[in-house]
C-alpha cells in the first residue's frame, strides 16, 4: 500500500508560513496557513511487507526407504554442487532394481510367431491334374461323329472347367486372407510385446535411479542443514508413538501397521546419524546458496501496475532496525495470492544489495526468512517538478483541488483551482498542470474555506 503521513506531521515537515487557521469575533478574516509552490523531486512510495530470501534452496529426501550409511558433510558446512553428501542403504530398493532387470530380460526374450498355412504347392497339383482332365475331355469329345453330341460333350467340358477354375481361385483367396489374418495377429502381439518391454526398460530406469540417489549429491553450491527439523511426513510422530508403548506390546503395534515388527521405525530427525532409518520420502538435508539474496514483497492490486523489473527500492529488515538495504525488482508474478488483508496480492521479487547501518557502516547480511519492510519507488517526478505539500491537495468528487491566495494581508482572497497531479510523495506531491511556481496555496483546511472567502494569510 502506498504510505501515507497523517496531515499534522506533514505540514510540520513543509516550509510554510502563518498560523493555523482560526476564526475572529466580527468581520475579521480567518487566517490560514500557505505554502509556495517550488520546485522539488518527488519521490512515490509503495511500502510492502517481505520477506529474505535466499538465491537457491534445495530440499533432498530419500529416494526409498533405507538405513544411513554415512555422513560425510556437518551441520552448517559449504559444499559444493556434485559433492556427496550422504551415502544410504536400501535392499528393497536394490531388489526392486533386480526384480525389474529380470523382468525387462524376459519381455525382451518374448517373440510371437503364428504358424502359417502354405498351400500354394498342393493347389497347383490339384491346378495341373484337372487341367489334363480337361484337355482328355476335350480330346473325347473330339471324337464324337454327330455333331449335336459333339457339341453337347465340348459344353459339358467347358462348363466344367469354368466351376473348377472358380473353385480354385476361391481356394487360393481364402489360404491368402487366412495368412493375412495370423500376420496381422502376430504383428498387434508383437507389438504388444514391444510396449511390455518398454515399459519394462522404464522401471529398470526407475529402479536404477533410485540406487543411485542413495548416493545424495549438492545440487547447489550452499551451506548444509542436516535433517529435516519437524515434520517429515508423519514418522517421526509415529515412531514417538510407538516409544511411549510398553516393550512387550511395541512389536505387536509395529506389526499392525505395517512394521513387521523387524526394522526399526524410519523417522526424520533433526540431524541425521549412521545407522538411522529414514523414511522414502523423508527429509535429510537442505542446501541453501547465500551468495546472493533476494527479497520477496506482497504487494496490493491497487499498486502492483506500477511495478516494473528494474523498480528502485529500499528494504528494512526487522533483524536490523537501524539499517537500509538497496534492492531492484526483478520480476512480477502474474498470479495473484490472497493478502493478509483479505484481498488480493501479487509477489514481487527483488535482488537485495549490501546495506548500511544509520553511521554509513556495512550492515550484516541478513538470513533467508528473516521479515522485512519493502518501500518501492514506482515514479519519481524529476527535480524540476512543481510540488506542494499533500495537505494542500483535496479530493472533491473526481477533481483534484488546490486554493491559490491572492492579494495579502486582510485582503487575501482564495480561488479554487483544479490541478492534475503527478507523483505522490511523502509529503509533497507532484503538481503536473494547473499551478505556477511562485504561486501560494493554502495548506491545510481546506474544506472549511469557499472559493473567494477572505482570508488573512
């Protein structure tokens, strides 16, 4: 939201002239208080509330469920992104990765082949026999003398061999469809096949990669924090539970849940130690980069439009109450949050810079979380502007308004006069139409004057 400075304080700040206004017994007109219209820079100012943040944080957890093999990094140490950090073990996850590997070398082993029928040489024979029948017929019926008798004996032939010729090319159709069909068949099983072993390959890939996260590498440069703290999805709490139980009722209550009643329950400490079970899922360390931080606003509907990357701003961290520390917008979400004042909000991001403490020396840098206050510079007039003070401005409907003193002395006369304004400041407000420098305004009061009332400035 944009800070505002109550009306007192601000007239207390600018350079004015006179008393407060007052009202005399008779004729006598009230005196105001004025302020000249100049030139300054005018700075607006949108304070938000933040919080530090750090340049990367990385959460890592165990990829299964496993013992802890060794430690190999301290609480608070840099590292370096690549360096091993933990080294855990697993045996389900081992014999997953072996179960998945037999598996995927069965489905590569699978092959479909369909018998075919191949019919082709005996429809031939059968071809080549009834084509010398034919030609034997053919041959008889030749040797008829009468010659109806011949002519009936050569149609009865040819008839013949019309039927047979049909029959064979329906034979040699359905032989082709029926091989088609088995081809087709074993193509869709093969291809089958194909998607098993595939999907087999990806749980090999799965498996594998969850060995080799037993091995947990620094995926940024950073200091480590061993452990999750609370939480962890629910086993330490469980594992408490499980404690506070009498000894000969504990492996009853493991076992119940899924225990087994062997291992020991897998938890999230607060620091992790060899031998210790954690939990697939469950926290073991966080690597946090501090080589640069940043800064995270809410900022308010009504002002994030005048955000832009490169926005100026000033940051007071509540750590560090007597410091200031520089920072710059680097980005505007697009999505809105909802605000702490139950409207909506958009997150800023902006890159914090080295700050100084109110003697000019080097503040300490601050740690990510740590709550802050955001002052966001989103327009600055320039210092040629006119300005006056805020309180010589009044919103009337949708006008903004200003009362200029003419004359002097008891002969002071106001005008209402509207003006456009510019940049808002703290106590000035940039004036972009509507005034001259060297003019006067009145500058407080304002509804409690009439355009040309006397007054006595």
């Amino acid at each position: 939201m944009k800070r505002l400075v109550p009306v007192v304080a601000l007239t207390a700040a600018a350079v004015l002239a006179g008393g407060v206004l007052y009202a005399r017994a008779g004729d006598d007109p009230p005196a105001v208080q004025v302020a000249e219209v100049v030139r300054a820079e005018v700075a607006e100012v949108v304070e938000a509330p933040g919080n530090v943040t750090a340049r990367a944080q990385a959460t890592l957890t165990a990829p299964a469920d496993a013992v802890v093999e060794a430690v190999l990094v301290r609480d608070g140490e840099a590292v370096t992104a690549g360096q091993i950090l933990v080294r855990l073990a697993s045996e389900s996850a081992r014999e997953r990765l072996r179960a998945a590997e037999a598996a995927a070398a069965n489905a590569a082993a699978t092959r479909v082949a369909l018998p075919r029928a191949d019919l082709s040489a005996l429809q031939d024979s059968l071809d080549a026999a009834a084509e010398a029948s034919f030609a034997a017929g053919r041959a008889a019926a030749a040797q008829v003398q009468d010659p109806e008798q011949r002519a009936a004996a050569e149609r009865q032939v040819a008839d013949a061999e019309r039927q047979y010729r049909a029959a064979s090319a329906a034979a040699r159709a359905a032989v082709a469809s029926a091989n088609a069909g088995v081809g087709s068949v074993e193509g869709a099983l093969n291809a089958v096949g194909g998607a098993q072993r595939a999907q087999a390959q990806a749980q090999v890939a799965a498996a594998r990669s969850t060995v080799e996260a037993l091995t947990v590498l620094a995926p940024v440069d950073g200091v480590v924090t061993l452990g999750g703290g609370e939480g962890g999805g629910g086993g330490g709490e469980l594992a408490g539970l499980l404690a506070g139980l009498p000894a000969e009722l504990q492996g009853a209550a493991q076992a119940a849940v899924g225990g087994g009643g062997a291992a020991p329950p897998a938890t999230t400490a607060t620091e992790l130690a060899v031998g210790q079970a954690v939990a697939a899922g469950s926290t073991l360390l966080t690597v946090t980069d501090v080589s640069g931080l940043g800064v995270t606003a809410e900022v308010d509907e009504t002002d994030v439009l005048l955000l832009q990357p490169g926005t100026s701003a000033s940051v007071e961290v509540d750590a560090v109450p007597d410091a200031v520390y520089p920072a710059t917008v680097t980005s505007v979400d697009v999505t809105p949050t909802a605000s702490a004042r139950g409207g909506v909000a958009y997150r800023v991001r902006l890159s914090l810079q080295e700050g100084r403490t109110g003697d000019g020396a080097p503040a300490p840098a601050p740690r990510p979380g740590m709550s802050a206050v955001v002052d966001l510079q989103v327009r600055t007039s320039g210092a040629g502007a006119l300005a006056v003070p805020v309180a010589a401005v009044l919103r009337d409907g949708t006008e903004d308004v200003v009362l200029v003193v003419r004359g002097s002395g008891d002969g002071s006369r106001v005008e209402r006069r509207v003006v456009r304004l510019g940049a808002e400041g703290e106590d000035r407000v940039e004036v972009v139409s509507g005034l001259e420098e060297g003019e006067r305004v009145v500058a407080r009061d304002l509804d409690r004057l009439a355009d040309g009332q006397r007054v006595r400035a």
